[in-house]
C-alpha cells in the first residue's frame, strides 16, 4: 500500500513544531511522526533520540516546502 503522504522534514522537537504550526496556519494539515514515541510504546530504543519527521499530502508538498526552507535557515 502506498502512502499519499511524503516526508518534507527530519529533525529536532522544536523545529518540527514550528513547522507544524506555521503550515496550520495556511491551511496545510501535518502528519508528525514520533520516533522516540512510537519506539518507546513498542518497547524498543530508538537510535536516533529526539528526531521527528514532518509529513504532508503529496498534493501540498510544493506549498509546503517553502515553510520548511524557511525554517532551516
């Protein structure tokens, strides 16, 4: 099965919300996945502490990507 969602970012708690945020705020809804969340309720240990992945709809993903741009500047 393949997703209609694709990864835009990978990083840090702060900068991930920020994003979240600042594509709410022009209509884009986010998908924010957890590693360290998802691993602990499993558990298991993620390798990579702190990291979080941003996802959007593919139909979104050009509006999107200016936001995360923007952010990592």
């Amino acid at each position: 099965m393949e997703s209609e969602y694709v990864k835009i970012f990978t990083g840090d708690f702060l900068t991930s919300q920020r994003i979240q945020q600042e594509l709410e705020d022009i209509g884009i809804n986010a998908v924010v996945k957890n590693k360290d969340e998802s691993a602990r309720l499993a558990g298991f240990a993620n390798p990579v502490p702190n990291v979080l992945d941003v996802y959007v709809h593919e139909s979104e993903v050009q509006k999107a990507l200016p936001i995360v741009e923007g952010a990592k500047a």
